[in-house]
C-alpha cells in the first residue's frame, strides 16, 4: 500500500483532523502515543486536585509517577532485548529464570559473610562492587549466548530452546542457593538508591540510557537494520549476505546482557532476591510490553520506542487499578484486555 | 442430433467412454489464453499434452477440471453434454486431476488419506479405520500396488505419492485422469514405476492426459499427443509416428524472435572454474569456467538443479564435493558473506520469497548488500547510500516515488531493479542472475538486458539462469543445457538455438542436421 500524501502535504498545518487523520493511518506508533497519552490524563484526573496548593499536587504527581517508572524500570529493561528477540522472529521465556542466576551471582559474589566469593579473596568495597558487575553482566551475555547457540547451531525453536533454559536455570539455582541467605553490601544498594535531589531514580535512568542507545542501535546500525531484515525475510537476509546466525545469536547474547543489567538493578533495589519468584511472570510482561508496542510477534517488525509506550501503557494501568481500588486479582484481566486491544488498534498489514 | 449419432457409433465399437472439447475459447482480461481448441480423448489411451511455459495447457486443463470456466465451446462426457462449474462436478464426471502439488497429508496414513473429505464411519459417527483400511488393500491389489495401507504418507517416495493420488481417483471411479507434470520430481527408477501404473490404468480402459516436458517419456508412454502453442493446437497425432525433434519443433514454432542482443565484447582472463560440483540429488559433477566480460547461459526446464547450483556456489546452501578456482586460485565460499567478498553477486529467483524484504522501505531493499562496506564502527553511512543508490535509479531507470516508500509499493519491474540496484551498489566482478525477468513488464525486461550488456563491456563476468530458450539465445555468448542435475551439453553460435536446447533440456542429444529445420511442418497423423 502506498501512502496517498496527495490530500495532505507533509508538515501540514492546515487542518488538526486531516493530519490527526493522516498520522493515525500512517505512523504506526501515533495510536498507542494517543492510547498513552489519555491514560496519563485519565490517571492525572483520578489523582484529584484536592491538594492545598500546586506545588503540593504537583509533588504528589511526580512522587506517583517516580515510583511506576521506578518500579517498572527491571522489567521494562528486559522488554528492550525482548524486542529486538521478536523482531527476529524468536522470543525468550528464560527472562525470568536468567534474572534469578545473574542476581544469586552477584550476591553470592558481594556476601558480606564468610562464604562471599570476594570477600574471601580479601576484596571489598567498590573495586568488588564493580567486579561484580562485570562478572555478572559477562554471565549474562555467556547465558544469552548459550541459548542463542542452542538456537541457532543446534536449530532448537526458540521457545523450546528459552522453555527449556528457563526451566534449568532457575532450578539450579533454587537448588544451590537453598539454606543460603546471602547479605548484600549496603553501600551497593547506592547503585538504585543513590538519590539526585530528592528523588530516587537511578533505576529510571538506566533505563531512559538504555532505551535510547537501543533505538540508535536499532535505527541507524547495521545489526539493527539486519534484525529487521532477518525477522521479514530470513531467506532473503541470507541471500544478501547476512550472517543470519550471527545476528540471531547477538540478539539472545544482548537479552542475556539486559536481564544480567536488570539483576543488578534488582538486586540492589532490595538487597535480596526471592530466588523461587523473582522473575516469575517477567517473560510474560516483557512480550506484553512489546506487543503493545507494536512489534510484531512474527518478526521483521518492532520500535524500540514502542516499547516504552507499552511498557508505560501497562504500568499506568496498573496504577490506575489500584488507585481505583480494583481487588488486586482482578487486575491481569485487565493487562490481557489491555495487550489485547492495542493489538486490535494498531494498523492491520495489508497484502499488497 | 450429430452427438447422439455419434454416442451411437461409439456404442457400436465398444467405446463408451470418451471426451471431447469443442471448440474451447478462454481469455483472462484482454489476453487470450485459449483460441478455439477442439480434442478428443477416448478411454484407454495416454495423450501427451505438450507446450512451453504460458502456451495456455493448465488453463485448458483447468477447464476440463471444472477450476476455470471457458468463454465458449462446449464439452462432452461420453456424448453428453457437461459444464462444470466447480472441481466438484468435474469429479463427479469421472475426471480426475491430479495436479502437481500433491493434495496428501504426510502426518496421516494412506488409508485416511485415500479417504479425505469424505471419510467413511461407523454408526456412532467415529471413523471407520477397518473398513476405509480394506478398501484400500482391495484398490491397491486390483491396481498392482504393494504398499501397506497403514503406512504413514510421509514414509513414502515420491513416486508412490503419485501412485496414491492416482489410487484415490480410480477409487472414485474416474475414467478420466488429468496428471499435471507428474514426474518432474522424480528419479529415473520411481518414474519408470509411475509409468507401470500408467499402462495398467490404460488396461483398465481409463483415459490420461499426461501434461510433461520430458519428450523422452512422452516418447516412452503416449500414444498421441497435443501440442498447444499460444493458445492454438498446433499439432496432434500419433506419437509413433514422431520423434522428440519434431516434437520440441513444434512446440517452439518458427516465429520466436531469436537475434542476439549486441554489444562490445571484452573477454578477459578466466575469472571462475569449476570442477566437479556435486551436491546430490540436486547437482552432481559441474564443471565449467567463465572469463571476465563474458555471458554465460545455463538453462533447462524445472527440476534441472541449476538454482541449486548456484545458490551452493553462492555459499547459501552446502557443497557436497568440488573446487573452485577465482583467477587460477582455489577458493571455498562456505557463506554468503565470503561469496560478496570475492565479489560475486547472486540475484535469486522468486523475487518476493527470496530477495524482497518487506518490512523495509526501498532505499534500504537498495543498500542491504552494502550495510557493511558502507558503515563506521557499525553506524549505516545514509548519505553514501542514498548517493549510490541516486546513481543506480537513473541508470536503471527505476520508476519511483521517495526512498522511504515501501518496497511493496513498486511494480514487479521496479522491485526487480531495485534488488539489481543492491547488487551493482557492491560493485561485483561476477553476477550470476537467476531468472531475472521473472514477473517482470516487457518494458522493463528490455531494461534490465539494457543492463546485462553494459555489465558485461565492464568486464563483468556474467551468468544468467533461465528457463526461458528465448532469452538466453538473446543474451549470452554460449549456454549450458542441464537435465536432472548434470550438464547436457552446450551451445554456442550456430548450435545455440532453441530446437538445440530443448533437444538437450530433454535429456537428448545435440541434432546434428540443421536442415530438419527444412522438413515440412505437417500434422502426421489425425486423432478423430
């Protein structure tokens, strides 16, 4: 289908409808923005403005909006990486399970007692802080590759391949880390706690570095480009010499590398980790999110900034749920109509 | 009134069975695809149907299969007078079609696949797996097949998938059986056992149709032939009246335009050879070599293995055995990646499964090849491509709106230049092109030989892949002929015309005599 810019003339200023119009059948992200943009006002109008002044109201706003953004900025990470996972056509159910071993590693590695692995070695403070990270995040990217290799050398299909990891991962972990109750470095939790003014929201900057080096590496790079170009047409990606293995085991490796980032942020937010629940659900959240989004769960199509958009659609629904008060059961019904109805809204593909 | 008199003579011979088409005239849109066919086919007897690509042999067998309807005329079953507006009521004719792509399921056994669609059940309403298992062992003893009726489907050759779709249609008791190329993907042995099938059906008085390119087995198992040339019967008869010469000639006709395109030839040193190519079933033992600035042809009908060939040469599928030599030297191009490096260039066939990527816009369709070449520390260099691809839309001439337009949005032509244009872009110094004017305009097409020509005075060395006889004539220097997946033979200069490159796409000889060209073109024999 080719776009008709015959009645509306780029940059147009002539009449709001005919661009809203336009825009809305042309710009795949311009309807979940809209969808995005009356949840914040309906959530701004539940909030109320029973406040004795503005500045007031205006704390109360951003306190609320600090901790969605904060709360969220884990999981919003990993549905980043899931993203690009999609946009090859694969997905990635191990998120969860991945987020449990990188976050055991790095606490077995801080342990302020007798068994931490650095401490032992006579290592503490920020140099072990910042072994921790690089070890954890290479593990990360080692376990991501794992499964990439999995995916691409020994042609397992990508949810059997993630299925099965996410199973070995975190039952391995359950297993060695029962009895163990490792204590974190309080100076490590400064990691997300670590407060600019008054507000604490490393986590929330992580993610906003993040995200916005993904859309560079989506948009102008040519491992972003041939994410697309191998998630539309693995036939014609290869025939036009990408390495289709390649890139597909860079995407599992870079997931691997943005759950391991996710841990620490998870880990230092806490101080500890539920090992049998963290990360319970974090696939499911994730592949919402980026279905909202607007990527397509068959590949060769997805937006980084999509992304964002529905991770922020979910999590101000979330709290809109509970500012209304809905009982908290009730409140997945409420995501799945949500992730089902973007999917509704977005431009249907046309074949042409 | 003449019908009935004619039921009548066939009753008096015992012939009861018959069909006849009369004066069939179809076209879709302003293209007439059938100009006033007429035929008969009486039960027990194999008549070959035979034309090129386009000479209009589906479109008249759909007709018969009740898939299309025709414009005009009129056909008969048995003397009485049928139109068939659905597959369903062609059926229930007693005409069977088997078409190419076979209609059976690989995850169900042959007895239930014999059954599809109108499976037999028990008086509770689950399926009667016994009784649709015996009727299958009866059919099969009656028609001399040994197979196990509870044997998977997927377990089974090629051949014997045939042999079912023909067991399923004699157990709904056609007399007449439509077989749409039904041995282009089969070995010599699996067809030779397709064949045997095919005679016992004619002992049992069934009337074929046989739809094939392969003279040979026209030769091996008809009795008479059709030969449709746009649209029009050119030719009928008795097949051992004729031989596999006469029979490509008058398939091809004498009106094809067939003068080499012109151009500055600069041959160079050998830039490719090859040496015992081999990867079975598709292509075994190739050997050949090219020099830079030449053209090479390589052609053959379907199942001839020649994309196979190249896509392995290209480094997208695996080599079983062989060398190559780039400039004298060995090489071993194991993916597509090292194949761009030593600056071959592959433009696939099938453009939309394997060259169109259509979640991208046009400009990056034009510059996937050359992400790359043209990147800093892995940034897209947009402004170098958009330069070079500038360059490439006014050489080729690409009909377009802006770089950012969905490639889907260009008409086949256009598509087409655009993936020539990704490939010039990476600046090659082989391009092997596989069908390249597959789906495209005429305009179009002569711009894209435009192209060929002028690659070639840039000593590019250049191979084209294509069915078509015509358009290899047009363009190369010389050609290689292969059958089932070695080369036949070559042409050249005098011996590359088409009556030579059907003989050899036919798995025949060179004809040595030029002057058969001289032998009237009459229609030996008559069949009513």
């Amino acid at each position: 289908m080719k776009p008709s810019l015959d009645h509306v003339p780029k940059n147009s200023k002539r009449n709001f409808f005919q661009w809203f119009k336009y825009k809305w059948s042309n710009d795949p992200l311009f309807s979940i923005a809209v969808a995005l943009i009356i949840m914040i006002i309906l959530q701004t109008l539940v909030l109320g403005f029973d406040y004795d002044s503005f500045g007031s109201w205006f704390q109360a706003w951003t306190n609320n909006w600090i901790n969605i953004l904060r709360n969220n900025a884990a999981t919003a990470i990993v549905a980043l990486g899931m993203t690009f996972v999609i946009m090859t056509g694969g997905i990635d159910l191990a998120v969860g399970s991945t987020l449990v071993v990188t976050g055991a590693l790095s606490m077995m590695l801080l342990d302020t007692g007798t068994k931490g692995f650095l401490v032992a070695a006579g290592i503490t403070g920020v140099p072990a802080f910042i072994i921790t990270i690089l070890v954890v995040l290479l593990f990360g990217y080692l376990l991501g590759s794992l499964i990439g290799v999995s995916i691409t050398k020994g042609k397992v299909p990508p949810f059997i391949a993630t299925l099965g990891a996410m199973m070995i991962f975190r039952s391995v972990t359950q297993h060695f880390m029962q009895g163990y109750n490792p204590k974190v470095p309080a100076e490590f939790l400064q990691i997300a706690s670590f407060k600019i003014g008054n507000f604490m929201i490393m986590p929330i900057i992580y993610w906003a570095i993040i995200a916005l080096i993904l859309y560079y590496v989506s948009k102008r790079t040519t491992f972003g480009r041939q994410i697309i170009a191998v998630g539309s047409n693995e036939r014609a990606a290869k025939l036009s010499g990408i390495h289709v293995e390649k890139v597909k085991l860079r995407v599992y490796a870079l997931m691997g590398l943005l759950v391991s980032i996710a841990a620490i942020i998870q880990v230092s937010r806490i101080g500890s980790m539920d090992f049998s629940n963290a990360g319970r659900g974090m696939e499911m959240d994730a592949i919402a999110a980026a279905v909202v989004g607007g990527t397509n769960m068959m590949g060769g199509r997805g937006f980084i900034l999509g992304t964002v958009y529905g991770m922020l659609i979910i999590a101000v629904m979330n709290n809109l749920l509970n500012l209304f008060g809905v009982p908290p059961f009730l409140r997945e019904a409420f995501k799945g109509v949500i992730v089902i109805a973007a999917v509704l809204l977005q431009k249907k593909e046309k074949s042409s | 009134m003449a019908n009935a008199i004619a039921s009548l003579l066939l009753l008096r011979f015992g012939c009861d069975a018959m069909i006849e088409m009369k004066k069939i005239r179809k076209s879709f849109g302003s293209n007439d695809v059938i100009k006033d066919v007429s035929f008969t086919l009486k039960g027990g007897e194999i008549c070959a149907l035979l034309g090129e690509n386009g000479a209009g042999k589906s479109t008249l067998m759909n007709i018969l299969g009740g898939v299309h309807q025709m414009d005009s005329g009129a056909v008969l079953v048995g003397g009485k007078e049928v139109v068939f507006k659905t597959p369903g009521q062609s059926q229930a004719a007693g005409i069977a079609f088997i078409h190419q792509e076979l209609n059976l399921i690989n995850d169900l056994p042959i007895y239930e696949n014999m059954f599809l669609g109108r499976e037999l059940k028990t008086k509770r309403g689950s399926l009667d797996l016994e009784k649709m298992q015996q009727e299958t062992a009866a059919i099969f003893k009656q028609m001399n097949v040994d197979l196990e009726p509870g044997m998977m489907v997927r377990d089974l050759d090629a051949s014997y998938k045939q042999i079912i779709e023909i067991c399923r249609a004699m157990m709904t008791n056609a007399s007449f059986i439509i077989m749409d190329e039904p041995t282009t993907s089969l070995t010599d042995q699996e067809i030779e056992r397709v064949f045997k099938m095919m005679k016992t059906l004619r002992e049992h008085q069934v009337g074929i149709i046989f739809i094939s390119h392969k003279l040979n087995e026209v030769m091996q198992v008809c009795d008479r032939y059709l030969v449709l040339r746009d649209g029009n019967l050119v030719a009928k008869g008795n097949v051992a009246e004729v031989n596999t010469n006469d029979l490509a000639r008058f398939m091809v006709g004498h009106e094809v335009r067939t003068e080499s395109l012109k151009r500055e030839k600069f041959i160079g040193k050998e830039f490719l050879r090859a040496e015992g190519l081999t990867n079975s079933p598709f292509f075994k033992e190739i050997s050949f070599s090219i020099k830079e600035g030449e053209i090479v042809g390589f052609t053959g009908l379907l199942g001839d293995g020649r994309s196979e060939l190249f896509q392995s040469i290209f480094g997208a599928e695996k080599m079983m055995a062989g060398k190559m030599f780039l400039h004298d030297e060995e090489i071993n191009i194991r993916s597509t990646q090292q194949a761009i490096k030593a600056g071959i260039a592959y433009l696939p066939r099938n453009r939309k499964e394997n060259a169109i990527i259509k979640d991208m816009d046009i400009i990056e369709n034009a510059s996937i090849v050359t992400w790359p070449a043209f990147s800093k520390k892995g940034t897209i260099n947009r402004r170098q491509h958009q330069a070079t691809f500038e360059e490439q839309r006014k050489a080729l001439r690409i009909k377009m709106g802006e770089l950012t337009d969905r490639i889907t949005s260009l008409s086949g032509g256009n598509q087409q230049k655009v993936i020539l244009a990704k490939w010039l872009a990476a600046k090659p110094k082989l391009f092997i092109l596989d069908n390249p004017t597959q789906g495209v305009d005429v305009g179009a097409k002569e711009d894209i030989y435009d192209i060929i020509m002028k690659l070639a005075e840039e000593k590019i060395a250049i191979i084209v892949l294509s069915s078509e006889a015509n358009e290899i004539i047009r363009l190369c220097d010389r050609a290689f002929v292969m059958y089932h997946g070695v080369i036949q033979g070559e042409v050249a200069g005098e011996t590359m015309n088409e009556h030579a490159i059907m003989s050899l796409a036919t798995g025949g000889q060179l004809p040595f005599a030029k002057g058969g060209m001289n032998k009237d073109e009459t229609e030996p024999g008559s069949c009513s």
